[in-house]
C-alpha cells in the first residue's frame, strides 16, 4: 500500500495553481484534505503525475456572509461546518449533518470543496448542497464561473469541473423564515459510509401549509437523488401523517434507485428511505411551525 | 455480475454492424481507450484502457477475442485484462434486430467479473460503474453510427 | 505463605514501556543495509499459470533481485502440516499445504507468485506493476456443497474431489434415544466467523551474519520455537544457529501461530542468498487475504428432547471451509464437534463432519477456533425447545447442566489434543444463578419488558452457557534465576502479543520468591534465551507456562531456603522471603536480600559442593494430562429499532470460571477483548465472497469491527472451581469472551422483536440481514 510515484508541488496562491493545473490538466490532482484522495493514491487505483497541495494558499477557507447568502470557501474544513456559530444560524441544515460526515479526526482534515468535488455518491455533502441549492465558483487560469449544484453533480464521482479547473467557492442562500429542517441517516456504525439518508426542508405558509419542500437522498443513485415528485406532493397542503407517508413511499419506491452494497440489499435501502423519510418530514415540519407567526 | 442493456439505433442494420465490428470504430467509444490493434482480423484485438470514474481510475492491458461472429445478427467476444493487483474477465453478447429500414435495435449483455484489489476495494462501486460504462459506451456508439462520424483520431 | 501478588488486581508491568513507543515491534527493526520485500499476488481465486515475465521488474533502478516458484529450486516445498489427524477410526484426511510461492495454478485470491526485493518498499511495489503473468482463469470453488458436488471443479486435483477431512465421532446412540423424544427439532444452522484483524499485522525481518553461520529472524509468531525449528531444517541449518525473536506484537488470536506463512519461509531463504537483511511487513490489504481466517459452517442438526427439556441427544452433520490449503489440520472443526456438546448431559451424540476445500484464504484457528460454530447450534436448539415446550429459557439450560459430582465427565471423543474430552471440573448452576441474580432476570422478564412492550419499545434479554476446553500440552518451560542485584529473570519459550504475560507470570514468581512484581523481568519469544516450548494458543498461556514458571520458582525457593539455612545456621521452617529478603522470623534485624545470596551461590573462591549447581536458578517444565474446561455464562438486553433495525446493548455481564485467577485486572481485559471480538463476529464483521473467490470487503472501510460505541460496558464476574489438572489450579480465559456472543445475540434480539415470530439461524447478522430474517418469516 505505497502510491506510485509522483510530484508534488505548493503553490502559494491560486494563481500558481491555476496555472499548474492548466499545464498539466487530467494528469495533476489537487490535494485538500485527502482523505480520499490519499487512501486511493496508496492503493494505487488514482496514480496522478503530480499532487497540487493547495494547503497553503491563502483566503480559501472562509466563512462570511454576501449578499443574502453564506459563502464558504473550498478548504474549509468539515469540522469547521460542524462547528462555526454562522454556518449554525444561516444553514442549520449543513450543521445538523456535518457531525455525520466520518469520524472528527475525517472531519478536522476534510474539506467541503474536497468533498464536493470528489462527488461520492454515499457522501454528504453533495446532498446538503443540493438540498440547500447552492452555487459552486469554479476558477481556471482564463476565469470563474459560477455552477449551480444540481448541473455540478454529473454522476459517480463525476462533476461539471473541466480538469484545469478549481473549485474555489461554495454559495448557500440563508434559510428561508419558516422552514425546518432535519438531516437523518442509517449508517451501520458512526461515521460510516450510510446504508441511506436523507435531507428535508420545508418551508410553511402563513397557514400552516408546505410552501415548499425538498427532499434529497445519499447512497440512492448515481449522486445525490432529489426527490422532486415526493416534494410536489406536498406542495401547498398541509403536511398530514398520510400526506407524509405518501411522500415517503413515493420517494422510496421510485424515485431513488439504491443498487445495495456488501452490508445491505437494495430493498433493505428502499425500506430505510421510507422511514427516514417520515422521520425527516416530521421534524423539518415541527421546526417550521416553531418559526411560524 | 450480469449487467446488460439496450439501444435503440437510427440506422440499417448492415450499417450498425459494420460499425460494432470495426476494432477502430468501436474503440473510439470505449470510455478510456488509449490503445487497439489488430492481432488478427476480425478475431483478436490487444489494447490498453483507462477503467473508471472521476479520478479512480485502473489501467487494464489485455485481449479481446470474438468468438462467435453470426453476421449480421450476433457476437460474442471475450475479453481479459490485468491491471496492478487486478484482473478484469469480460464476456459480452450483442444481438442486433432490425426494427425497420432505418433503425436496429441493439440487445446486449456483459458478465463482468473483477478480480484482486479492485474488487475488495471498489465493491459498492462496481455495479453501478460498470452499467453506467457501458450505458457510455452504446449512447456513444449510437451517436456515431446515426451521425456518421468517422473516428476523430483523438 | 502470603497472598500479596497472586489473585492480585496488579496493573501491568509492560505497559509503561508500551504506552511511552518503548516496546519493540518487528517493524521497528531496521537494519543497515536491509532489502524491502514485496509480493506480487493473485487476483484470481483459481487460475493456472501460463508463465510469467519478471524481465522488466528486474531492470527498474533499485530492484535487487526477484523470484519465482522455478526460482526456489528445492527450497520449493509445501509446508508442514501442523496438526495430525486425530486417532479417529474412519478417518478421512487428505493432505494439502500451502506452497511458498504458487506454481502451476493459483488456489485463493491472494496467493503469492513472484517475490521483489529492492532497495524500499515503495520500490519493490512499482516492480510489480512491471511483472506479466500469464493467467488462464479456472472456475472457483466457494460454496460448501456446491464444491461437494459430483461435478464440481476440483482445486487438488491429485485428490479427486473438494474434501479435506471426513470425521464422525459418536457417543452413545442417538437414533435409539430418538424413540423416546416428545419433542424433536431440527435446522440448518450457518455460522461464519471472521478475521482476527490484530491491529498489526505479519511481519517478519531476517538477518544472516555468514561469518558466523546464524540466522536472526524476527517473527510476529505465537510460536517462536516452532518457527525456529521449521526454518532450521528448511535451511540446512543447525537449530542452534537460528534465533527466532517474537517481539511485542500487536495482537495475535491464533492466525499467527506457527503457520510457516509463504513470507515466514521464504524472507529468512531471502536474506541468506542475497546476504542482506530482508524485512517485510504486511500491509493491510494483504492481511485481509494472505493472513488465515476462522469462516464458516453449515451444520444440519438434530436434537430430540423429553418432556421436561432434557436432552436426549443430538445428532449433527456439518460441513467445515478450510479454505485452499489446511496447514493446521483439524482443529477447529474438531473444536466446533467437541464444544456443541457444552456444559450439558447429553449421552447419545452423532456428529459428523466434512472439511472442505474451496478456492478462498486458509482456514486455521482464530480465537474461540470453531468453538463458537458449536455453542452456536447447541444454544440455538435448547431456545427452540425451550419455546416450543414452554419452559424458561434459563431454566432449559438448568436442567440440563452436568453436576458438580458428575467430574470428572467423560464424553467419550477425542478433542483437539486427541486426549479423550473429558471436563475436569466445573459446577455450572452457581455461574448461572449468579449472572440470573446480576442481570436482573425475572424481574426484567416478569416487570420491565412488559412495561417497555406497552411502550412499544423493543427490549430483548439473552442467557447463553459454554464451556472452552483450554490449557492443552504438550508442554511449556521456564527457567527462574535471581540476579546478583536481586532483581529476578523469568524466561520462556511462549510469545507475547497482549495478554499481559510480563504481569501475571511476574505475579506466580512473586508469590514464591517474596519479591515484588516489579523486581521481576519476564522474557518471552526469543529462542536463544529460552530453547524448548510449544507457544501460545488455545488459551494455554497462564495453565501451561504458568505452572512451569511456578514449578521452576518452588525450586528456586528451595534452593534460596536452604543455602539462607547454612547462612543463618537457622532451620529453613524458620525463615520467611518477603521484599526481597530472607528473614529469620523473630529477628527481624537477621535478613539477607536475594541478591546477596545469588553471590554466595556463586562464589570467587572456595567450591561448590558436588551435587549442587552454582547460583540460585533452576529450569522446569509443566505438561498436563489433558485440558483444563473452563465454562461461563453471557448475558445481555438490548434494544432494537425495528424501523431501521439498528442495535443498542443495553448491558452486558460475562459470569465466568477459569479456575484460580492470577490477575482478575487481565482476566477483566481477556474478557473485554474477547466479547468486543464476539460483538463483531455476531453483528458487524462478515468476508463477504462473491460467486468467483473474490473478497469484497477487503478494507477496513468495509470489513466493520465493533469501534468503543458499539461495545458496551461489560460487567464481570467469577466463579472459581480448581483444576485438579495442574497446581496452580488455573483454567484458560484467552477466548471465552469470543466464543457464546452469536447465539446470545440471536435469542436476545428474537426476545426484542417479540411481535414478529421469526428464528435466527445463522451468524453474522446486520441490520439489513435482520430485516431480510424478520420479513421472510412474515414479519
């Protein structure tokens, strides 16, 4: 378990990586956290020629908040999701779940951008990011761009990145008022990949009704799986147990496609979605009616 | 594992033949394929491809032999690779049925078998990367055979 | 004499040098100018081999030198079998080793072919990916009565068919006693254990010094001597210029007893040609197929039961997977055979077992050795019964129990030392009412699940009984000495891989010699300090190197008593050793230490007198008769989600007799160590084989071992009957954490999910198999 051999380089600033990336494209990977990245180099099933360490670069790891929107740098660690007082207030969501991403010491090395990138399909993250609708800044040497999640995931371990490019940024609009929140998955112990999970958001009327919801599923496909006709099913109705089952079921059934695994069947995963489903609906509905007027 | 699947191709049955049967042209849409030649016409093939998503990725050198060939209706080849602390098994089936005059429906099966490091490392994976290959690799096909390209040689 | 230091709960005295990165491990060792060894390795589970091209591995910068089967010339040779077939009448016993590096044909995924030796790992590894072997892909043999099938590929071919071993062992009649069963049960019962997954893994460093003609090897072995001899007759060599070193290792649960491993033999082979030490390590990946595994059995059993629950019989027929080669012969299906039988009265027994080979890693013991499989069948069958004749699940077992004045209780087949199973002692229904009494069971059964019902909660209770044969021959030594500084030496033939062994073997020497643990110095493993023994396993550490240190220490004592006698012109019933001194007792100003009297024992002037040896030393030896049984009971409450199906344990409370306990701080742990291990084999661990061989949970990302939040506090508690076996009185405790956890977990999460009637019949479970158990059976 010892990788084959490559180069490895520091640049300073984005710049140099940038251009590192541009000399070198599909051959060159970056190095962020690497706690898939190394694990995979050590097994020898990614051999790149050169490892790009953007450690150090400067100004990558933020926190803040523009225009209506929390922004979070790339190399902000998964720790740091769990953690930050902002991140808590601004996309609860994100925090709920960031202690389910592996174990702490993952998490202290771990990065969202990293992560995202790596675009595993039983991850968290990319889930969250498309249930929170962000917007992914990729840069290269000629420019950035900004990507919305849902045509940023293109697959198993596949995203709309060109390989000269960078992600640099992540975008997560605040929570809307009156929207709840809940993250549940089933994983066979802590910090393992989960068998299933779910992210749910709903957000109310002055009513009571679902104005709104989103329900999006890890280890159910090819990437993260938004479940779009469950969450039209809720829109604008009140959120009634049955309603919530219907939701589940429909979800469950056909709109996620789990392919099983050597700890579960695909059934057992299908089964798993329904009841977090109900689980998730029914808190993110109960923290939405504690935010209603 | 059995994965299999079909195409539905605008275009004569002779036509998506000649194309599935042509080492250069199929190659071309062989997701990763850096390399193929002919050993022996119409028989047996070497190359290297590139296997995987994302940045997991293994480099399989190995044969592909057909070894049935029931024009313009069936074939079966069989194909063997290794890479580092892997080895890779393939035997895939394709039956071509004319739809009309303009289009060939293609019905295909793969029994894949991977073998050594890869398949203790990448099980969970292996399912789903290897239908989504081959879904790749048929969407390919169909495109080139329905627009004519010929290899771009890239 | 004084109870300070036996039975104490004294901390362990290796673990400062451990916790501080003192303790030396193999891989520890570096040597100048040492090669780096790499194995190239099979992907295939079964494959022959068309030829293979090293050509361009040998030109990469820094390759020294690598190998081939056709390479080792006569070196090539298949390994020694271990374990001889019992002396059991009808005995079926077919061969197969395994080979250093494969020749003709592969047989498991996994199976070394070329051997690289460059100037680093990282190097030697690049130079595999330079090798082409040519394969030719066979199909694999991986189900146990698939591979028994007349048309089944045959992976020795010079055998004829798929079976290692046939093996029937009967006592009494069981189809006579049959006739008078009310009740009759009968299943198929799966069990698999996993792999042992020793935090470290193989390792195995040699160095030969030419000049002098010896060859150092440092062996992450359970069974130094063993290994020492091996390689000496391999070699040419003569024993007494091979040392073999088994350091500090990082746990060893039985795959790294004397396996004579493709690496173990061929790295010393290595170093000599080359002459240059070669070291390798095993990386994790290689672990998971090249280190042996426990796997699993299929028995079809049978047991007919009176109308009070008594057992009238059982009869069982079981296929065992041994994996491509069976290096340590029988041992663990002979265990599963013998310990079904359990702590109970059962004197119509037909069991008969068929040993597979199948195109998968090596099957020998690891901790528990297929004594599990049994206990597994038998407490399966006695919650059937005790269902279906409605009687309590503890109380079944209660009146099965063999009774303390039945001890000696001959059951009349051979066990794993070939000596004739016979438990020596034990006295069951205290261990039982005891963990009953713990564990709160009636009110638990008769106040707290009701109310937890009605809560809709899911709360199960489990007791399970076993025994474990332990402590077996041939036999272990040990030689005492005390140092001109006082401080006592304590040498061994057995290895260390965690049991604590620097403590409790300090603490029997103690006990003689008066001197705190802490003055004592307990070396093991190393061939050159200590020549005879057999090693550690099967829980015979403490019985059988144990009483050897205290057979060697009495003669010690002897010898310290009557040279203080001459000294004191006093009568030896009149002195005492304690703190490290002689004392005349009354005069507590006459003392003498150890030390001083080590110096008189070995004078500058003056003689010895004929007949006596110079210094206070002396070397013993211990074999007993047969082994020691000991026997516990497990107990747990767990909850389970029925949503999700996930576990929570609740408690859990081992109650357990291992005889006399020299140190109840190290039992605790054994204990703990064994139920994690257990806790894992039930719910979490599973070698997942696909149809063709392959392994596919091959990392730890996958493979799932209990972490600290799914082992739960574990209560302990002690019986204590002696075994007449040996002086000391004590039974082994390395596996009795291990061995009962799988049918503990199948009773106790039947009892949990009460609402759905459903049986569990195999081992391991997860949470997605549970759900797939209770829906098949209408849940």
């Amino acid at each position: 378990m010892k990788p084959a051999p490559f180069d490895y380089r520091v640049p300073d600033s984005i710049e140099q990586a940038l251009a590192l990336m541009r000399e070198h494209g599909d051959e060159a990977k970056i190095l962020a956290g690497g706690q898939s990245l190394v694990p995979a180099m050590n097994f020898r099933i990614v051999q790149p020629s050169l490892l790009v360490d953007i450690n150090r670069i400067p100004g990558l790891d933020h926190v803040r908040e523009e225009g209506g929107a929390l922004r979070l740098g790339a190399m902000t660690r998964e720790r740091q999701l769990e953690l930050d007082p902002q991140v808590a207030e601004r996309a609860p969501l994100l925090a709920e779940a960031a202690p389910f991403i592996a174990h702490p010491q993952i998490r202290n090395r771990g990065t969202l951008g990293g992560s995202l990138v790596n675009a595993d399909p039983a991850a968290e993250l990319p889930v969250l990011m498309l249930a929170l609708e962000a917007r992914l800044k990729a840069r290269n040497a000629a420019g950035e761009r900004w990507v919305a999640s849902e045509a940023f995931f293109a697959g198993m371990f596949t995203t709309a990145l060109a390989p000269d490019e960078i992600l640099v940024e992540i975008e997560i609009p605040f929570m809307p008022p009156r929207t709840g929140w809940s993250f549940v998955e089933v994983a066979p112990r802590a910090g393992d990949y989960a068998l299933m999970g779910v992210a749910a958001l709903v957000t109310l009327d002055g009513s009571g009704a679902c104005r709104r919801a989103k329900l999006v599923y890890l280890n159910a496909g090819d990437g993260p799986v938004d479940a779009k006709e469950a969450a039209r099913l809720l829109d604008g109705e009140k959120l009634t147990n049955g309603l919530i089952v219907a939701a589940a079921e429909l979800a469950g059934e056909k709109e996620i496609t789990p392919y099983g695994n050597v700890h579960t069947s695909p059934e057992f995963q299908r089964h798993l979605a329904k009841a977090l489903t109900k689980k998730a609906l029914n808190q993110a509905k109960q923290r939405a009616e504690v935010n209603l007027p | 594992m059995l994965i299999k699947g079909s195409v539905m191709i605008h275009a004569p049955q002779k036509k998506v033949w000649d194309f599935l049967t042509d080492p250069d042209q199929i190659g071309q849409c062989v997701p990763g394929m850096e390399k193929i030649e002919t050993i022996e016409p119409m028989k047996k093939f070497r190359g290297i491809v590139l296997v995987g998503l994302g940045s997991v990725k293994a480099r399989f050198s190995g044969d592909v032999e057909i070894v049935e060939l029931d024009e313009p209706v069936r074939a079966k080849l069989k194909a063997h690779g290794t890479a580092t602390g892997s080895a890779a098994d393939v035997v895939s089936e394709m039956r071509l049925s004319r739809e009309d005059d303009h289009a060939t429906r293609v019905d295909w099966t793969a029994d894949i078998n991977v073998s050594g490091q890869l398949a203790s490392l990448a099980s969970r994976l292996m399912a789903p990367v290897t239908q989504k290959l081959a879904n790749i690799f048929y969407d390919e096909v169909r495109k080139r055979v329905e627009t004519g390209d010929r290899p771009s040689g890239k | 004499m004084t109870t300070r230091y036996f039975g104490e709960r004294i901390k362990r005295n290796e673990d400062p040098r451990l916790l501080t990165g003192q303790g030396l491990y193999v891989d520890d060792v570096d040597l100048p100018d040492m090669l780096h060894a790499a194995f190239l390795r099979s992907p295939y589970a079964h494959a022959r081999i068309n030829g293979i091209d090293a050509s361009q591995a040998l030109k990469r910068e820094g390759v020294v030198a690598v190998y081939t089967a056709s390479d080792l010339g006569d070196y090539w040779q298949p390994g020694p079998l271990l374990v001889s077939p019992p002396p059991v009448e009808g005995i079926v016993f077919n061969e197969k080793t395994q080979v250093p590096l494969a020749k003709d044909k592969v047989k498991f995924a996994g199976e070394p072919i070329v051997m690289v030796l460059a100037e680093s790992r990282y190097i030697a590894e690049d130079a595999l990916a330079d090798i082409q072997v040519g394969y030719e892909p066979l199909a694999s043999v991986v189900d146990l009565e698939l591979a028994l099938a007349s048309d089944s590929i045959v992976i020795h071919e010079e055998i004829g068919s798929n079976v290692a071993a046939h093996v029937v062992q009967t006592k009494g009649d069981y189809e006579s006693a049959k006739k008078d069963a009310v009740y009759v049960i009968k299943r198929r019962f799966s069990y698999e254990h996993g792999c042992a997954a020793a935090i470290e893994n193989r390792g195995i460093v040699a160095q030969w010094d030419r000049r002098a003609g010896r060859l150092t090897v440092w062996d992450t072995t359970q069974a130094p001597v063993f290994i020492r001899n091996g390689l000496a007759g391999m070699l040419g060599l003569s024993e007494r210029n091979v040392r073999v070193i088994a350091p500090f290792i990082g746990g060893g649960f039985g795959p790294k007893i004397m396996m004579f491993y493709q690496e173990e033999v061929l790295v010393p082979w290595a170093a000599m040609k080359l002459n240059r030490p070669v070291k390798w390590i095993e990386d994790r990946a290689e672990n998971f197929v090249a280190t042996t595994h426990e796997r699993g059995q299929i028995h079809e059993a049978e047991a007919a039961f009176d109308k009070d629950g008594r057992i009238l019989g059982v009869h069982d027929v079981f296929l065992h997977d041994t994996g491509a080669y069976a290096p340590y012969g029988l041992t663990v299906p002979l265990n599963a055979q013998c310990t079904l039988l359990g702590p109970y009265e059962i004197t119509n027994y037909y069991s008969q077992f068929t040993a597979v080979f199948t195109n998968k890693t090596i099957v020998t013991p690891y901790r528990g050795a297929g004594r599990q499989h049994g206990v597994f069948v038998i407490e399966r069958m006695l919650d059937l019964a005790a269902k279906e004749l409605n009687i309590d699940r503890a109380e079944i077992r209660r009146r099965n129990f063999i009774q303390p004045d039945q001890f000696p209780y001959n059951n009349e087949i051979i066990y794993q030392d070939f000596a004739p199973l016979v438990y020596d002692s034990g006295n069951y229904e205290p261990l039982l009412d005891e963990a009953l009494e713990r564990i709160g069971y009636h009110k638990f059964v008769n106040e707290t699940q009701p109310k937890l019902r009605a809560e809709g909660k899911h709360v199960g209770i489990g007791v399970v009984a076993y025994v474990e044969g332990t402590g077996i021959g041939p036999y272990e030594g040990a030689k005492v000495q005390v140092m001109g500084s006082g401080r006592v030496s304590v040498v061994t033939g057995v290895g260390t891989q965690g049991q604590g062994h620097f403590t409790s073997y300090a603490q029997i020497v103690a006990e003689q010699l008066g001197v705190s643990v802490d003055q004592i110095d307990v070396v093991t493993g190393d061939t050159d300090q200590f020549y005879w023994g057999a090693g550690t396993f099967a829980s015979r550490g403490a019985v059988v190197a144990g009483n050897a240190i205290n057979e060697a220490a009495k003669v010690v004592r002897r010898k310290i008593l009557k040279l203080a006698s001459e000294h004191f012109n006093a009568p030896e019933e009149e002195l005492e050793l304690a703190d490290g001194l002689v004392k005349v007792q009354d005069l507590p100003r006459l003392s003498i230490s150890l030390g001083e009297l080590a110096n008189m024992a070995n004078p500058m002037r003056g003689a010895v007198k004929p007949g006596a040896e110079p210094g206070l030393e002396a070397t013993e030896y211990f074999g007993p008769e047969r082994g020691a049984t000991a026997s516990g009971i497990h107990a747990m409450i767990l909850e389970v989600n029925p949503d999700t199906m996930q576990i929570k344990i609740q408690k859990y409370l081992v109650v357990h007799d291992c005889g006399k306990v020299i140190n109840p701080l190290i039992l605790d742990g054994q204990i703990h160590g064994g139920v994690a291990q257990g806790i894992g084999n039930a719910f979490y661990e599973r070698l997942a084989y696909d149809e063709n061989g392959q392994l596919l949970n091959g990392t730890f990302m996958d493979y799932h071992l209990p972490t600290s939040l799914d082992v739960p506090r574990i209560e302990t508690a002690h019986g204590e009957t002696l075994s007449p076996l040996n002086p000391l009185g004590v039974k082994g405790a390395g596996e009795a954490g291990a061995i009962p956890v799988g049918p503990l977990f199948a009773q106790a999460l039947e009892d949990a999910l009460y609402d759905v009637d459903f049986e569990i019949l195999e081992i391991p479970l997860n949470s997605s198999r549970l759900w797939e158990i209770t829906r098949a059976n209408g849940g």
